[in-house]
C-alpha cells in the first residue's frame, strides 16, 4: 500500500472517531449475504474462461505474389532475438521462412511463429462477479489505408461476462463485445443478430473476420475486425465443399475467407475446424497462397490453432528499468503509480511497486512507424470511444473522453472522476493509478469526450474485495 499521503483519506470532513466506530461495529453484523458476494476466481478458472471465450478468426489473405505467410497470427519473438524493433523487416521475409521449409533444414529452422492472442482478465463485483476479457491478436506487420508499413498490429477483442457463479459455461452471460476496426471501438450487445459464436462442449467462441496485411481503398484492410453475422450452424453446414464466404457487420456483400485460427486450449473447436499446429515442418502446408480477391472453397481453408499469452509478458519491456531501449523508444512515456507488481507466472515480481515509468512508442528498425504499444492504448484503461458502426472511411475513435480521463475533468455514469474513484486526488493530469480502469455499461452516449458506464473504484481489485487486475499478472506458461 502507498504512503497515506499519495492516496487521500475517503472519510468526509467533519467525520467523527465515534462515526467511525459505529460503521466498524455495524461491519461486524454485515449481512452474510454481502460477504458471500466477495469470491474470486482460481488461476486456473481464469485460464479456462480465457479459453472458453477465445474467438474463432476468420481471416482472408492477400498471399499471392510471394507474400504466402504474411497474413498468419504470430507472436512478438517470432524470430527468436529478443528484439521486437525488428519484427517487421524480418516478417517481410516470411514467404522465405516458408519456402526454406519445404526443402529441410535452413537458417530459418530456428524461427517459431507460434501464433498468439495476448490476453488479461480483469475481474471485478458489481452486483455480482463479472468479467472483462481482453484478446490482441498479433501481427508483426500491416499496411495502412495510404499504403505504409505499420509495425505490430494493435486490433484486439473485448467481452464484458456479467453473473459469473463459478467454471465457464455455468449460466454466465456475455453482455457485449467490441472490436477494433482501426481506431474505431465496434461494439455489439447481447443477442444482436449480429454477435454471433461457435459453441461446443470446450467453449463458447466469438466469431470474427480479419481483414488481409495489406492496404485497401475503402474497403476492409490492414488487419481490421469485424463481427461475423452469419451463425456457426450455417457456416458448418457449408464446411464440405461450398465457397468460404462469410456476411459481416456494415459491409456489403460476403468477404472470402482463406484461414481459420482456432484456440488450442479448446479442444471442441480444434477437433470441429481440425486445426493443425503451425511448425517449421508444417509451415508450407498451412500457408495460403492466394489474392484477398480469390474465392476458395471451405476444404481449401487453411486451419491453425493458436495459444494465449498474456499482455503482462510484454509490459515489463516497456519499462525504465527492464531494456526497453530495444523495443521502445522514450517518446510517449507512461508514468503509473503500481501498488502491484507485475508478476510473472510464478509469482514473482518483474516490476517492483511505487511511481513507475513506461515508453510506449515503438522502435522501428526501418524507421517507418512510431505508434504505440499497450501501456498507450486507450483499451487498456477502458477510455475509449464506443462505436455503433464500423466504416470504410475512417473516422471514429475520439481521444477526447480518454483526454478527459487524464485529466479527472469529466464524471462516470455514477458522479466518480478518476481520481474520486480511486482516492489518488494528485494523479490527475500526472499519472496513472494502476489499477484505473473504466468499464463501459455499452450504452453508446454521443456527448463528445463522454462515455456511459463506470469507474472501478478504490481497492476493488483486492481479493478480499472479489477482485484481480490480470492486466498487470502472467497467467499462462511460456512455451
């Protein structure tokens, strides 16, 4: 716990010892039904509702042309040299890893694509357990509308699960899910046409579109997201022979379909798409080859699974103190106050606690890109903008609510700033607590930098309290 001075004291003024007494008494003889409410999930339940909710990536290539390999989901160390700055040159010669794979033996046998979604859980009591899951998928590269290389991609999945009694699957519900279409935050709610999932005996999947690496004019491009609209029941009735098309939210006509990703801690799904792993001996047979404009038919598809890991294994990069002069540049730094430390998946620290700085802006070899990493997104603080629509014309994605954030200048749904919610009346404007985070009800509100839902408030995160940040922890091994 911080010094008393960083965190003002809640008791309002003219609060009396005695007053405090008789709520400290009253305390004794709380309502067994209230502390039965306060319960948090084990490691391993966690893991499982990661995996139980991880989404079904429908994905078209642009993979003729010597680009084969391009559009496969992979991870940060893909190239195995601790050096992220890298990560786009050495993806631009993926189609080589490939080639040199189907001969034997070669420079490139080293390489492990290992394609990942990097995942937290964030667990919280609001009238009950609920739980907001969060899922980037990684790409090493893309190309923006205007045809520049990007370095990392940064579109990710989020899921708010409301009425968590216990394992996945035991009544709980998903309340909504959001994409990310650029800089755009899409959001579809709870029995939306729309929001559509694979489910099996292993999980309950959200089924999305990607958009292929490369650039495109108005239309769906560079990685972006998108919900699937048609239902898994149709989808697999056409699996034995007909074209891999699918229909998806604000788009005209079916998109082509060249991949699937599949979680591989379901095995339910894995067994439904019969996904294979993808190695350096696999690596030629589960590379697609064609045009985003090539229609293939769904035995054609290239099916692969993939594993989770957590945002937390590239945060400690980001720090002052952990060699971040090789992924990150000092631009954009992030300054938190952690009252955690950031543990790794043993339960030791990386990141020890007290006022922490942060670089968050990429450090491109090619000099190409300088966009931000996690520790700057606005989903990572939930101060983003919600979108009914996805559009091929840009637009969308207002910083003003998460400027207003910053600051403490605006009020959640519930009258809490900030820095009311979390006591720390210094940060605004100078530094993030931790353990700031704001969940969205999924209203959408169109006042410019205000947003409906609520700060998680004071030490909600406590497992006394039903609480845990899972952005700041490692839950799953490393490979």
């Amino acid at each position: 716990m911080p010094p008393t001075s960083i965190r003002q004291s809640r008791l309002p003024r003219g609060f009396s010892l005695l007053g405090a007494l008789a709520i400290a008494l009253a305390c004794l003889h709380w309502p067994a039904t209230a502390h039965a409410q306060t319960w948090t999930l084990t490691k391993a339940q966690r893991q499982s509702y990661l995996h139980y909710y991880a989404p079904i990536v429908f994905k078209r290539a642009n993979a003729n042309d010597g680009d084969h390999g391009r559009d496969w989901i992979t991870h940060f160390n893909f190239d195995q040299d601790n050096d992220f700055s890298n990560n786009k040159r050495n993806w631009k010669n993926i189609n080589a890893y490939v080639d040199a794979s189907r001969n034997g033996p070669s420079s490139y046998e080293s390489w492990r694509i290992r394609p990942t979604l990097y995942t937290s859980l964030i667990e919280f009591m609001d009238g009950g357990k609920n739980l907001v899951l969060i899922y980037h998928i990684y790409h090493a590269l893309d190309k923006n509308a205007a045809g520049d290389y990007q370095l990392h991609d940064w579109e990710r999945v989020e899921m708010l699960i409301k009425n968590v009694t216990g394992s996945p699957g035991s009544g709980e519900s998903v309340a909504y899910a959001v994409v990310t279409q650029h800089k755009r935050n899409v959001i579809r709610h709870q029995g939306s046409p729309q929001l559509n999932f694979m489910e099996t005996s292993t999980g309950k999947h959200l089924m999305i579109w990607q958009a292929e690496w490369s650039d495109k004019l108005a239309a769906a491009h560079g990685q972006e997201l998108r919900f699937v609209v048609d239902p898994y029941s149709w989808i697999a009735g056409r699996m034995a022979g007909s074209n891999a098309e699918l229909d998806l939210n604000n788009d005209d006509g079916r998109k082509n379909v060249h991949y699937v990703f599949v979680p591989q801690g379901s095995a339910g799904a894995v067994s439904a798409f019969n996904a294979k792993v993808l190695t350096y001996a696999t690596a030629d047979q589960l590379a697609s080859r064609y045009d985003n404009g090539k229609t293939v038919t769904w035995p054609n598809v290239k099916r692969i699974s993939y594993e989770l890991q957590d945002l937390a294994d590239i945060l400690p990069t980001h720090w002052q103190y952990g060699g971040y002069q090789t992924h990150w540049l000092t631009a954009a730094q992030q300054d938190f106050l952690l009252e955690s430390p950031i543990l790794n998946e043993f339960g030791l620290a990386e990141v020890g606690t007290g006022m922490q700085r942060f670089y968050a802006k990429t450090r491109d070899i090619e000099n190409e890109d300088d966009r931000e990493g996690y520790i700057a997104k606005k989903w990572f603080y939930g101060t983003y903008e919600l979108n009914a629509d996805a559009s091929d014309w840009g637009g969308g994605g207002s910083g003003a609510f998460h400027d207003n954030a910053w600051a403490s200048t605006v009020v959640d749904s519930r009258g809490q700033t900030r820095a009311s919610a979390s006591g720390y009346t210094g940060s605004p404007s100078a530094y993030w607590w931790q353990h700031d985070y704001f969940v969205h009800s999924g209203q959408l509100d169109s006042t410019e930098g205000v947003e409906a839902g609520f700060w998680l408030p004071g030490q909600w995160y406590l497992p006394s309290n039903g609480g845990f940040d899972g952005r700041w922890v490692q839950l799953f091994d490393d490979p």
